[in-house]
C-alpha cells in the first residue's frame, strides 16, 4: 500500500514539475513567448534545428488543405458524370 502511495506521488510530481518548466519557459504564454522558447529549443538542440525549419507555415498549410478539397470535389463529380455510362456497361457486361 505504501509503494503504490509512492508510486502515484512521484507520478504527480513529475506531471507537477514538467507543467512547471514548461510555464516558466514561456511555452504557455502569448504566441511571441511561444516562438522565443521554440528558437531557444532550437539554439540548445542542433539536430532538432532542421525539424524546425520543416515545420510547414500557416499558409502553406491552408494551400495544401484547399488543394486537397478542390480535388476531391473534382474527383466526386467526375465520378457522378460518369456514372450513367458506368453503369450502363456494368449492366451490359452482366446481361449477356
């Protein structure tokens, strides 16, 4: 009984201390705050320093989400345009 007591205790405090750091680091902050914690990550980390830069930006993302849509709406009434000549040779073809 006691070590499960120890147990969930040092589970608290990891969770307690990790939300700690991450509020003094600024993570929780305005968007200004965030972007100097994230460059700071990026200085201390040098491998991690790429994956920043890969980070897509908002437009980028809103450009690929648009572009994804747009092809499916095409895709859709390509396939409802076509439907009535598909369907006709799929009866065709099980009719003989």
């Amino acid at each position: 009984m006691a070590l499960s007591i120890v147990k969930n205790l040092a589970k608290i405090g990891i969770g307690v201390t990790a939300v700690y750091v991450t509020v003094e680091q600024g993570l929780w902050g305005d968007p200004s705050q965030g972007q100097v914690t994230a460059k700071k990550l990026a200085n201390t980390l040098p491998a991690e320093k790429e994956y920043f830069e890969k980070i897509p930006s908002t437009t980028q993302i809103a450009d690929k989400m648009r572009e994804g849509w747009n092809s499916g709406v095409q895709r859709t009434f390509s396939a409802l345009s076509e439907s009535p000549q598909t369907v006709k040779s799929t009866v065709q073809k099980y009719m003989k």
